[in-house]
C-alpha cells in the first residue's frame, strides 16, 4: 500500500491516491476508502480494482490537515493502510484508524 499526495497549484488541494494491495484485499470484488473525509459513509468513495488485484481510488482532501481512515473490504473485513502517515485510537474496542497527512 501507499499514499501518494500531489499537491494541486490552482486550489488548496492535493489529490491523494489510496491502494489497497491484492495481498490485503483477498480475491475481493469490492473495497471500499472510508473515512472522516466521506463522515464515515462505507459507500461514499469506492475503489477501483485493477487486473493484478488492487484497488485504487484518487480524492482531493484539503491540505494541512489530517484524516482518519481505513480500508472496507467486502462490506465486513476492516483494513487499516499499512503505510499510513500514523495510527490512532478508533474507539471501538482496541481497533485502531489509519492517518493520512495532506
């Protein structure tokens, strides 16, 4: 997995692109990026799943600030991104969320 932020010139945006690789989505057909950015909504942005089995989507989240996230892989399997920017409490029970940096 990795994030990759290219900073927009025009507008106080980068374009983030989030991956989940086909070792963490399992043969899934359907992931979806859910996170602060979307308020949580599990079908708000969904990913694209590539012919090598990963999936990808690209948002815009406004710079200088951080978001917390994770990966859900058929409606039920939690994932956080292994090479997320940090980690923090989620508050439900000892799972933790996944933090992007913009």
């Amino acid at each position: 997995m990795s994030l990759q932020k290219r900073p927009l010139k025009t507008r106080p945006v980068s374009k983030v692109t989030f991956r989940l690789p086909p070792e963490a989505a399992n043969d899934a057909s359907k992931v979806a990026l859910v996170g602060d950015f979307n308020h949580w909504n599990t079908q708000a942005t969904l990913m694209q799943r590539l012919r090598n089995g990963e999936f990808k989507v690209t948002v815009d989240l406004e710079r200088g600030r951080r978001y917390q996230f994770r990966y859900l892989i058929e409606d039920r399997i939690w994932e956080n991104d292994w090479e997320a920017d940090g980690y923090v409490p989620s508050g439900i029970g000892d799972s933790e969320n996944s933090v992007v940096e913009v």
